[in-house]
C-alpha cells in the first residue's frame, strides 16, 4: 500500500485563528510562544500545512485547549 497522492491527503482543519483572536494574541505572538516563525502560524491558519504532533501540542498550551478541540481532519477534504 503506497502513500496517498499530494491531492488525495487528508487535511488537518483548526480553530487556531478563532482561539487565538480570542485570546488577544497576533500571529507573532503565537509563534513566539510555541517558537516558530509567524508565518508557519499562517499556513496552519489556513491549512496549508499540518503542524507536528509536538507543534500542535505547543499551540494547545499557549492557547489553553486541548488538541482535539483545535485541530480534525477536514472529513470533506478526503
């Protein structure tokens, strides 16, 4: 059994954007705390990049939520 094609991948749907606004925090700050670049936060926002199991688990903490209310799979994307 091979990898999936680049189009046929699941995608990794999030309320990063959501939890952050309300949390009073820029795209900077976030990625600050969790030590990345800003723009990594962005293409997570918008899904263009699934994070590590260990970056997801940072961003849950600076944001107090757990994984699994951040972060599914877009089950329309599949």
């Amino acid at each position: 059994m091979g990898r999936k094609p680049k189009s046929e991948e699941e995608r990794v749907a999030n309320r990063i954007e959501e939890l952050r606004t309300l949390s009073g925090l820029s795209r900077q700050e976030l990625a600050e705390q969790v030590g990345v670049h800003y723009q990594t936060i962005g293409y997570i926002e918008r899904g263009e990049y699934s994070p590590s199991l260990v970056l997801a688990l940072r961003i849950a903490s600076v944001l107090g939520a757990k994984v699994e209310e951040i972060f599914w799979l877009d089950e329309e994307q599949a």
